[in-house]
C-alpha cells in the first residue's frame, strides 16, 4: 500500500500532497522536510529507491519537479516507479505537455486526477482514456468556468 | 497544437473581462490564485512572504464569513487557503467554510469542498463529524459524479465510528449497474477493513462478487482486499487459488480489453498483486503450489520486453517462485533472472537483483557465489543504497569462516553513514554476528566496542544488555569466561586513558559496569588506578547523570583497597550534596560501605560474585509479614492496575504522582538486582517520597517480574542460543574434515569469476574468496549432510535445506503423503461404517451387520427348510429379535430353528456391511420374494431372497431400472430352486442419474415342480438415493479447491437442530449419522461437510447458520445429486 505522494520542485517547495494514512500534522512537516532533504541530495546518477524508516521511498525527477511516493516494505519498487510514471502521463495528457505550472496553478486539477487514479493508497484506475473520461465528465458541468484556468497558458 | 490554440481561444473572453471590470466579482478565480502564486515568486525573502502571505490569509478570512459571499466564490476562496496551507500556513478558520461548500455547492464546488476537507482534516477531527450527513446524502444521489465523490472522500476521510452508518450504502454500491460506482465502493469496503476490520466481517461473500464482476477493474479492486485477507490468513482461501490462477492465465493470456495495458503489457498491476496472492497461498503448501507453477512458468516466459514494468513484473514472480514450494525447473529459470537483474547495469534493476539475492540466498546460497564479483563491486558501489543492499545480503551468508570480513565491512559503512534509522539496523545486525559467529574473544571484544562507539546512543537498548548478559553469565568454560573479561577490562581501561568523553553514554556504561564488576581480574591493576580513571568520567561535562550513577556503583564496588576508599570517600563527599537524588543516594551508598569495610565485603563480596541472586517474585518471605499486618487490620493489598480502576470509578481528583520515569534501560538493571544502579535508583525515588510508599514498592517488583520473564536465573532466554553457538565457534573449524574442505575449494574454483583486467581484480578475487568462502564449503556440507539441520549457523536454514536440490526427497514425499492419506480414507470410513449403525436410534432403516454375522456363519447363504408357515418367516425381523437370536440360540434352539433356516440370511461376503431391512416383495402359494439392499463400500448391492415352500422350482428373474445400471452377480438367469429352500440373488447398483428414489422393477417367472408351465409375478422394490451416499474424507484444502470445481450447485435454508448450546455441530452430526455425510470442518458458524455418490461423484454442502436458519449450499459435478440430496437432508432434519 501508498503512503504518501510529494511533488516538489528543486527548491524544495511543495507542489502537491497526498496522505493515504491518517498522519498529523507535525509529522507531515517532518517527513515533507526529511524528504525534501534526502531526495534533493540524491546524486543524479543513483538509484530511485531510498529506505526511509520503514517505508520505500521511490522518486523520480520530471523537469524541475521530484514525484515521492512512499510505499510499504514489501511493496514491488518498480513498480512503483511506474505508479509515478503513469500519474505523469495523465497529467500530461490531461494539460497537454504538462510543466510545473501547469500543477502550481492548477493543482486541485493535480489532486482531482490523482483522485481518479489511485484511491485509499492502492491504484484504483491504470487506464488513462478510463481517468480522463471520468475528469472530463466532472470538469463538462464547468460551463463558463472552463477558461478560466486555462489562462495558465497565457501567463505561463 | 490545436489544443493550445483552443485553450488561448476560450481564455480570451475572460481576460477580456478582467480587462473591462477590475476588481470585481467576476475577476477569475485562477487569476486571484495566479496573482497570489506570481506574488510569492517576486519576494526575495522568507520575511515577505510570510507577510503576504497572512495578508491574503486574512482578506480570505474576511470574504468567507461575509454572507454576501456565493458558493462560486466561496470555491475559490478555499482553492486560495489550500494553497496557503500547502506553503505551510495554517489557515483552520477556513475548514468549516470547505465542509459547508462540500455540503452545499453544486457538482464542481462540491468536489472543491470535499478536496479541501480531505486535505484540511485528518481522520480524528471534530469537524469531519459534521460531514458524514453530506457523504450519507451524496451516497444516496442521483447524480453519478456526487457519488464517486463521495466514495472518493470516504476512501480518503472519514470518521472511524461512523463507518457503520454509511456501511449498508456502501454495500448496496457493490451491485450498482456502474463498474466505476462498483470500484469505488470495493476500495471503500478495502479501506474500511483496513481500519475497522470487524466491522466488515459480514460481507465476505460480497467481496467474492466482486471477485467474480464482470469488470476487470471491479475485480482487480476486490484483489486489495483479498492480498489483505490473505496475508491474515492464507488457510481460508486456499479454494481460490485455481480461480487467481486462471484470472493470471488469462491476463498474461492478453484477455483483457486494451485499455488495461499499461506500455502494451497487460494489466502489471493485476498480474503483480495476483502474483503475491499466489505466492501466500503457495507458501510451504505444495498442493497449492503445483496449481500454479504452469501459469508462474508462463509468466517468466511472457515477460522479456526491455521495459521497467516487465521487470517488475518479472521480479514479483521470481520472489513467488521463490517462495512457494519449490520446482526445479522453474528455480533454474528464476535464478537466471535474478542473474540478469543483478548483471544489468541500470542502477534500479541491479538494486532489486540484490533485493532478489537476498530473499533467496538462504535457499540456495550457489546464487551469491555466482554473482560473487557483482557483489564485490557493489560493496564499494558509489550509492549508498545499493551499498547498504550489499550489505543485507552479505548479513545473510555470514558464517563462521567470513564473519570477520563482513563485520568490517559493515563498520566501514556505519563510519559513514549518517542516516540514524540505518545505523540502528546495522549496529543490530553487527551485534548478532559477533555474537554468534566470533571467531575469538579479542575480536569479540573490539567489534563490540565499535558497535558501542559507532552505534552511540541510538542503538537498541538489548545491545549493550545482551553484551553484560553475556560477560556475566560466560560460557562453559571458566577460564574462557577469565579471559574474555579480561580483556574487556584492559581494552576499557586503555579506552579510559584515551579520550572518554567522545565516547558515547551507553558504552561509558558498559564499560563503568565491566570495570566494576571484572577489574580485580587484572592482577596488576590497583583499584585506585580504576577508580581515578572513572572519577574522570564523573568530571567530564558530557556525563549524564545516568551514566554518573552507573560510574558511582562501580566505584562502590571497587572500593575496597586503601588507596581507593579514600578516594570514593573524597567522591561520595562531593556527590552525596547533589541536586539528582539518585546520585545522591549512590554517593550515600559508596559513602556508607567504604566506611565499613566489612559491611562491604558481605554486600558485595571481592572477587565478583558468580551466582546472581535468585529473585522471588512472588515474595513469598513476606508472607508472615503481610498476614500480620492484616491481622492487625491493615488493608489487603490491591494490584496497582485496580487502585487505578478504582480511582477512575470513583473520579475524585486523580492524587496519584506523575509515573515514575525510570532510566531508558529498565532491563539493563536486570543483571543482578544490587549491581544496577538503575533499578536502585527507584528504590532511592522511594525513600526520596514516602507518601506512596506501597504503591512505588509495587511498582518495583511489578517491575522485577517483568524482568525476571528475560533474565532469570535460567538465563536471558533471546541471548541463551547465542551464547552457546559462540561457545561453539570458539573452537576453530578442524572439525570439518579435510575431504569437506577439498570439496569447499574445488567448489569454490568452479564457480565462475566474470573478471577482465587481472592486476585489479587481484584485491577483488581475495576479498571474494575470504566473503564466500564460508559459503561455499557451507552449501557443499548443504549437499552432503541435507538432514541434519545447521541451525546455529543460518537461522532461518528450514528453507534452504528444502530447495538445496533435495529433489528426491521432495518427489518421495508426496507418494507417502498420499499413501497415508488412503490409509486414512479406508480407516475413516471403516471406522464410520462400523460405529454408525451403532450410534443410530432404533427406529432407522439400517441394522447392524454384526447381529447376523454369528448367524450367517453357521448356516452360510442358503438354508434348509424344515418347516414352513411362509407369512410368518417373511416377517421382517426387528433389531430386537436380532438381538434375542444372537443371545439365545442355544436355549430356544428347538422353536428358533424352523424359522432360522427359513429365514433369509445375507451372504457371508455381505454380512459384515449395513444392510436395509429385509421386506417382502411378493409371494404365491410356494414362493416368497423378500429384498434388502447391502451397502458395501464401494457398492450398493440388492440381495433379493426366494423362499420356495414346496417343491423344486425353476425360476427367472429379471430386475430393471431406468436410473440405476443393474449388474447381475450370477451368471445363469435361470436357477433351479430347491424345495424347502432359500435362493439368494444377488444385484449390484450404480446410479446412472441421481434421483431421490430410485425405483427397482422385476419380474420372476418360474415354473413348479420344474417343468410345468410358467406363472409370473412382478415386484417392486425402492431404495433412496442415501443407500449410495458414503462420507467423503477431504482436508479442508481439498474442499476448497473441490469447491471451485464444481458447477452444479442449489441452496437452500433448513431447520436447525435445536440445541442450546452448539445448533451447528449437533445438526451436522444428524446429518453424519443418518446420512453419513463426512463432515470435514465447523469454523465458527459455518461448516463444510462431504460426501460422494459412491466411489467418484463427490457432492459438497456448505452449511452456515443464519438467523436462526441453516443455509446449505450444495455443489458437485452431478447434475441433480445436489438437488436430490438436499432433500434428504431437509427430510432427515424434519424427523425427530
């Protein structure tokens, strides 16, 4: 099972977050800063999968921005490596060529997809037509609202 | 492309709104968060954001408790204050805002609401309260997108104790015509039982729907809970195993829709978590695991694309190939994988093939000597992972003869390591090796002092305990014991001159015990000099006041020379005005006893004290003691647990103290109870605060009791094994006979070297022979010597032993297995044959064989008639009458043998089975039919009697059925009859069809005397399908995958037996005994019973009690046995 999934940026900063364990919230600032280090520090060259405490810890870098999900011991690292890729994929195929705008600005988007996508720390839907259709489906009732956030493109 | 140009399209009315009305309502949400988020990104420093940022934190709190404010606005309000929080600023004024827009807004605002909630609270929040009404509501809503909302929102939050109300709708979506809805729901029912697993006890079976939806994706749902149920209790769900073989087979199979594939390979995740299913069920069960080596096989074959999610794939089934019960072929292919991971030169896969190596070395310790170089190179690899990886795996294959090498090797990373959770572990591990493998005392003893020095005071508290433990108690041999304390003295005292304050608190107070305890050993050191030393420890600015008591005992008990008890003197002086009261009682204590030198010596006499005092738990010595003070009315002793009770009860104002905080390392006071100053130092908090006095005194030898489960006189019970495989590597290895030796070597030469350069591989090749040379010799020994388990080496060798090529073993094991298997089938069921008609009442069908047996004997199968009145002998004779004719023959011989000769007897060959009561099937004036039927094991045989009263008599019969296949035993179907005789025919059945009667039709034609012209008459006899049922003794196991098999199937609701106490158990044992159902195991409420229609048509029912009722289910592969026998059940349940 998940843990946790972090995404942020090469400074450190925080882009999304998402506890699939109840965890409170001066843990959650501990671990936020205990990754940010550990996985910043990671020399380009090594290897994606970290031990932390109990937990795995797989990242991967994506342009400017670090994915960080924690899983369970016994859970299949590649694989998870993979969850990380898949949920890049339908970020980008929902924002079309997805950059880190896209998720500052848009990142309740970002939670909405991951939503779809994993659910209660175990995959809920690998499909990527499968997740898009049912985002589509919710964003359809935006009417109007739906330029609005594209305005990312203009400022990005 | 075109998607951009769209995107800059539908932007532009907007951006031209902003243009036209700033600052109004109408301004964009996005365009707030963006002008916020370009805000921040101006600022230069820590300072201005956070002044921005609380701005903008308070024109939010300002907007979302106006009233004015719609739901829209509110919706980017709370996007605004998640983003606040996400930089690390509370923004709690807003949770309650995000739990009414979740309550109120339309479909979007709704989904914005529930996001914020999720991420605002966590699941012990007062607020989510206030939530659980919307998801109720939204549950139950029309709209689809609200109730994957929902679903979503209680998968991700959602109060514990309110499980139960929204459980029943949760249940309901499991049948919803929506596979998404369906999903959804299987993944709440997942998260429920993972934090509430009692409370989805109930709908078990609905998760097997879900196992069996139509949708790939409701099922591959349903697997996160079967992997956790699995996990829990691999046992229950051995019958599944065929159907996750089949579902893998047919995903590997590319069966499913492409929208599964992930990188065109089907459906990882479903194959990788049906693959760890697998590999729990197959775990030490090989019956199981044969069901899936074709499909594992399959997989291994199937996966050989160059991708990430192949590999992963692959090494999952590597690990379930590993785990199950091992197949040689499939191990082959297996171990080259691993191979291949280890050898590929991208990073994450060489990690997992170390990951891999690891879980199997144990197993099969050839792998790690073939990839020994890769190894080496990982060692020294640049990533500290992959590093620390090697290491486990090396930790793994440590033995006596590579201890040394590896143990170094572990040093050398923990000097580098800075992650403390790594240090922990490692420090552990070193720990265990030098334990048990050292190879001598003075390695012992300085591999121990850098476990204490690197590992500081992180490491576990049994370190150091285990340590003391272990110089305390010794081994066998005195002298070895001599010399190993020794040691530790001297080398402590060297440690001492050096630098002590860079030395960590634990080891300080290893090293002030050993020296207290062991220092008179060194014959040339003077205790003043010790004590100066440990006075220095007192003064270094580092010492905690713990380690300061420890160092104060040891002075205690080092002062017993001149020199040294002025000096203790000069230290008690100091101490005995400090501010700690435990050091001020350890300064009070060395004060007292290096004044009275014989008070000393009687508590702690020179010389060390071998036998460590027995503690009394119970305190029986204080018996007297305490039935006096009762007598003189004190009030009895109460547990400290039910005063606490008793305070709670009562609620008055709680006086009890704070909890007593003892030291960290409670059990290091274990050694002996005077030596520790820990365990003194509650007895100083005692006399410190007398207002508790019984209280603390409890708590004390609660404390003690605890401690004596670990260390009592009979040894620490964890360390005991240890110490004695150290006792036993002490004697360096001659044991091993040089012939083992020579196979080590050649062994060791075989094994392929993938090495290039030779000039640099020379470092190399030595370390490699040095790290695996131990292992090789081992697996050798492994190959030799497969029965006697090497436990002390390896501990967890069970497995190895099994996989290292012990084939013939393995093959032999299953005949045996199922040999003793018949055997008890056969036993079983002659058990049950024979105690059953015992056990059944009076009024059933069956007689016991053994009353007619004396009989049968005697007259053997025909019998001469001397007289004749045919009604009377037909009389079907009751099991009394039975009884009588067994017991008085001799007496009423005269009267009873005109009917006994007339009396039909069964066969002797039949005589020993059940046989139905003899009913008359027809008659004329000379001939009397009468029938029964016998049932044999394997057979059910009707016996039909001819009873001719006159004359010779030729005779025909012929017996027919549609549903049952009639064989005749005799050959010729005339027979001639003679007069004044009983003629038995006899007929074996088999069922063709099930049905719940089968009904026999014959005709007898016969001519009397021989010769004259025909009569016929026609007959009919009727037995019920129970005559062909016989118990089926099958493992639970077996039932389950049984189970599987099987398509025909009815159900059905029963009146249960009643009984107060155990309902199931006694209707399942009616059943076994009217119908002789085997009944194989009752769990709980349910029960699983057996049985076949004769030999090979098994028929199984699964019974549970619900509401009072008992529901049956029936299944076999016979059409309609399943059907006929349930009403046989119902009608043996309905009789009294």
């Amino acid at each position: 099972m998940m843990r946790f999934l972090l995404l942020f940026s090469r400074q450190g900063k925080l882009r999304l977050q998402k506890w699939f364990t109840p965890i409170t919230e001066r843990e959650k600032k501990k671990i936020i800063r205990d990754m940010t280090t550990l996985v910043l520090a990671r020399q380009p060259r090594s290897c994606n999968f970290l031990q932390w405490k109990d937990l795995k810890i797989i990242y991967k870098r994506y342009a400017s921005l670090y994915f960080c999900l924690a899983v369970e011991n016994q859970e299949n690292e590649l694989l998870a490596l993979e969850v990380i890729h898949r949920y890049v994929e339908l970020l980008d195929k929902y924002f079309g060529n997805v950059c880190e705008l896209d998720i500052i600005f848009n990142f309740e988007k970002a939670y909405f997809i991951l939503d779809e996508f994993l659910m209660g720390g175990e995959i809920q839907e690998t499909s990527k037509q499968m997740v898009n259709r049912s985002i589509e489906a919710s964003d359809m009732l935006q009417e109007d609202d739906s330029s609005e956030w594209y305005e990312v493109e203009l400022f990005g | 492309m075109s998607d951009v140009v769209e995107k800059t399209l539908t932007a532009l009315p907007s951006l031209l709104s902003l243009d036209s009305q700033p600052g109004s309502a109408k301004l964009s949400s996005t365009a707030k968060l963006g002008n916020l988020i370009r805000g921040i990104t101006e600022l230069t420093s820590k300072h201005e954001e956070e002044k921005l940022i609380q701005h903008e934190l308070a024109s939010i709190k300002e907007q979302v408790s106006s009233p004015n404010t719609t739901m829209r606005q509110m919706r980017e309000l709370m996007v605004r204050a998640v983003y606040c929080e996400m930089l690390g600023y509370e923004a709690s004024f807003s949770y309650i805002h995000a739990i009414k827009l979740a309550q109120q807004g339309n479909v979007l605002e709704k989904r914005v609401g529930y996001l914020a909630v999720s991420l605002f609270l966590n699941e012990s929040h007062e607020l989510l309260l206030l939530l659980v009404n919307t998801v109720l509501k939204d549950l139950q809503s029309t709209n689809l997108i609200e109730v994957c909302m929902a679903l979503t929102v209680v998968c991700q939050i959602f109060p514990k104790d309110m499980i139960p109300v929204i459980l029943p709708i949760v249940e309901e979506k499991l049948n919803h015509p929506k596979e998404i809805i369906r999903r959804k729901a299987v993944l709440a029912l997942h998260k429920f039982y993972l934090i509430a697993p009692n409370q989805v006890q109930h709908i078990h079976n609905k998760f097997r729907k879900a196992l069996c939806d139509k949708d790939p994706g409701v099922m591959t749902a349903s697997l996160h809970i079967y992997l956790q149920l699995i996990q829990e209790n691999a046992e229950a769900y051995k019958d599944l195993t065929a159907s996750f073989v089949t579902i893998l087979k047919q995903v590997v199979g590319g069966k499913l829709p492409m929208d599964f594939n992930y990188h065109s390979v089907p459906a990882p995740w479903l194959q990788i978590q049906l693959l760890r299913i697998l590999s729990l069920l197959g775990k030490n069960d090989q019956r199981t695991s044969e069901v899936m080596y074709e499909v594992l096989d399959e997989s291994l074959r199937r996966a050989e694309m160059n991708h990430n999610i192949t590999y992963a794939i692959l090494y999952e089934c590597v690990k379930c190939v590993y785990t199950i019960h091992p197949k040689s072929e499939l191990l082959e292919k297996a171990a080259k994988c691993i191979g291949n991971f280890v050898l590929s030169p991208k990073i994450n896969l060489k990690y997992l093939g170390l990951k891999a190596l690891t879980y199997v070395v144990q197993q099969d310790p050839k792998l790690a000597l073939q990839h020994q170089m890769t190894i080496i190179e990982c060692l020294d690899h640049s990533d500290v992972i992959i590093k620390r990886e090697t290491l486990e795996l090396l930790f793994r294959i440590t033995n006596a003869q590579n201890v040394t090498v590896i143990v170094e090797k572990m040093l050398d990373f923990l000097r580098l390591s800075k992650d403390d959770h790594m240090t922990i572990d490692i420090v552990g591990k070193v720990a265990e090796l030098a334990e048990k493998y050292a190879p001598d005392n003075e390695w012992f003893i300085q591999t121990m002092n850098a476990v204490f020095s690197l590992g500081g005071d992180m490491m576990q508290p049994e370190i150091p305990n285990g340590f003391l433990k272990l110089l305390s108690e010794g081994f066998d041999s005195e002298e070895e014991d001599r010399k190993l304390r020794l040691f530790a003295v001297s080398s402590y005292i060297s440690l001492l001159q050096g630098e002590p304050s860079k030395l960590p608190q634990r080891f300080l107070q290893v090293i002030c015990w050993v020296l207290g305890e062991y220092s008179f050993l060194k014959e040339d050191l003077e205790p003043s000099v010790v004590l100066g030393l440990l006075t220095k420890l007192l003064d270094m600015k580092s010492s905690s006041s713990e380690t300061k008591s420890w160092v104060l005992v040891a002075m205690t008990k080092l002062c017993w020379s001149e020199a040294a008890v002025s000096e203790a003197q000069q230290v008690a002086e100091t101490y005995s005005s400090s501010f700690d009261t435990t050091l001020r009682q350890r300064a009070q204590e060395l004060q007292h006893l290096s004044r009275d030198s014989q008070l000393h010596s009687r508590v702690l006499p020179p010389g060390g004290r071998l036998e460590p005092d027995e503690v009394d738990s119970s305190l029986s010595f204080l018996d007297g003691f305490v039935s006096e003070a009762l007598s003189a009315g004190a009030a009895p002793y109460k547990p400290l647990h039910q005063r606490q009770e008793e305070l709670s009860r009562s609620k008055v104002l709680s006086l009890e103290p704070y909890g007593l905080s003892l030291p960290i390392s409670t059990s290091s006071c274990s050694i002996t109870d005077r030596q520790s100053p820990t365990l003194l130092s509650t007895s100083s908090g005692l006399s410190g605060d007398g207002t508790d006095f019984s209280h603390r005194g409890s708590s004390t030898t609660l404390r003690l009791d605890g401690v004596k489960r670990v260390w009592g006189r009979e040894g620490y019970l964890a360390q005991k094994k240890p110490v004695e495989e150290v006792a036993q590597v002490e004697v360096p290895s001659p044991l091993r006979s040089p012939s083992q030796q020579g196979d080590a070597n050649s062994c060791r030469s075989k094994t392929p070297t993938p090495t290039a350069n030779p000039e640099c591989d020379q470092e190399k090749q030595q370390l490699a022979s040095s790290l695996f040379g131990g292992l090789s010799s081992q697996s050798s020994v492994c190959l030799m010597e497969k029965s006697e388990p090497d436990i002390q080496r390896f501990r967890r060798k069970a497995k190895g032993q099994r996989s290292s090529s012990t084939t013939n073993e393995q093959r032999a094991n299953p005949t045996v297995s199922s040999a003793s298997a018949v055997d008890n089938l056969l036993c079983n069921n002659l058990l049950e044959a024979d105690t059953e008609p015992i056990n059944s009442s009076a009024k059933q069908t069956f007689q016991h064989p053994h009353s007619l047996s004396v009989a049968n004997g005697a007259c053997d199968a025909e019998a001469i008639l001397t007289d004749g009145d045919p009604k009377e002998r037909n009389q079907p004779l009751s099991s009394e009458d039975f009884v009588e004719a067994d017991d008085s023959p001799p007496r009423e011989d005269q009267e009873r043998s005109k009917d006994s000769c007339l009396t039909p007897h069964l066969p002797a060959e039949l005589s020993g089975f059940s046989h139905s009561e003899i009913i008359p099937l027809c008659s004329s004036q000379s001939l009397d039919l009468s029938a029964c039927h016998v049932q044999t094991d394997n057979s059910v045989v009707l016996v039909v009697f001819i009873t001719n009263t006159s004359e010779d008599a030729n005779l025909q019969i012929q017996v027919l059925s549609e549903e049952l296949e009639v064989f005749c035993v005799c050959e010729s179907p005339v027979e001639e009859v003679r007069g004044r005789s009983v003629s038995v025919r006899q007929y074996s059945l088999t069922v063709k069809m099930p049905l719940v009667h089968f009904e026999l039709v014959g005709m007898l034609s016969y001519s009397i005397p021989a010769g004259m012209p025909q009569a016929m008459m026609q007959f009919s006899y009727k037995l019920p399908l129970t005559s062909f049922i016989r118990p089926l003794t099958v493992s639970t196991e077996e039932y389950g995958s049984m189970w599987l098999a099987f398509s025909h199937d009815t159900k059905q609701n029963l009146t249960l037996i009643k009984e107060e106490r155990e309902p199931l158990t006694a209707t399942l044992n009616a059943l076994n005994k009217k119908l002789s159902l085997h009944v194989v195991e009752i769990i709980g409420v349910e029960g699983l019973v057996a049985c076949s229609l004769l030999q090979d048509q098994p028929c199984l029912m699964h019974c549970r009690v619900h509401a009072g009722r008992l529901a049956v289910w029936l299944r076999s592969p016979v059409p309609d046995l399943p059907d006929c026998l349930l009403y046989h059940c119902q009608r043996a349940l309905q009789e009294p």
